[in-house]
C-alpha cells in the first residue's frame, strides 16, 4: 500500500496505473486517497483546520475547500465538532477526519488501510 500511495519506492519490479507509477508518481499522488492505518493527526488542530492543511498541501484552492470540507464534515458527523480540537476526539472521530481529507480532492482510487475497515 505505501508503495501504490508513492510513500515509499518499490523495491523491484513496478507497480502501473494509467501509467508506472514511477515515472508519474506526481500525477498519480493527485489521483490517489490514502487513508493510513494509525490516524496521526496534529492534536491541536481542529478538523476544520486540518482540512484545510490538506487543501493547501494539495494546491486546492479556498473555494474548493470550503464547497467541499463543510459537506464531509456532514457526511461523517464531523460537522457540529469540527472546531473542537482534534485531540479531544475518539480515535474514530480521528479516522473519519483522514478519510474526510482523503476524499477533499476527488480521488480516482481510495486506499484504506485494511485495518481502518475493521474497527
């Protein structure tokens, strides 16, 4: 997974979508969602504010953020909290917050860490 997500480069052998992902690793991190397994998060950042962290590392603009942060937030029940700092939530408050992030620039391809589907 961290070698589909370009976090780490693959040892042998290559990994293809749409085009090897070595040589598109830019594009193809456009395109891609990832949800980590353990959800690290900066404790002190609202979820809000984290979203916004993920639009700005990404290139989105403020319009983007704000038409599409606000309507996730909904989705995960995150909305009525999203100014409460991120740690005094659950860790599955914490989850909804990445997948939240994962989903702001309209991925082609999610990654969920196999354990995130579990809990």
């Amino acid at each position: 997974m961290k070698m589909i997500a370009g976090l780490i480069e693959p040892g042998e052998g290559e990994i293809l979508f749409r085009a090897s992902l070595s040589t598109a690793i830019r594009l193809n991190k456009q395109r891609l969602g990832y949800v980590p397994e353990e959800p690290h998060l900066n404790p002190h950042l609202t979820s809000s504010e984290y979203l916004e962290m993920v639009a700005q590392l990404r290139g989105l603009s403020m319009r983007t953020l704000s038409e599409k942060s606000s309507g996730l937030l909904s989705l995960f029940s995150l909305y009525q909290d999203r100014n409460v700092p991120i740690s005094s939530s659950s860790k599955g408050m914490r989850r909804k917050v990445l997948l939240a992030a994962a989903l702001l620039h309209n991925p082609d391809l999610m990654l969920l860490d196999e354990r995130f589907l579990r809990s």
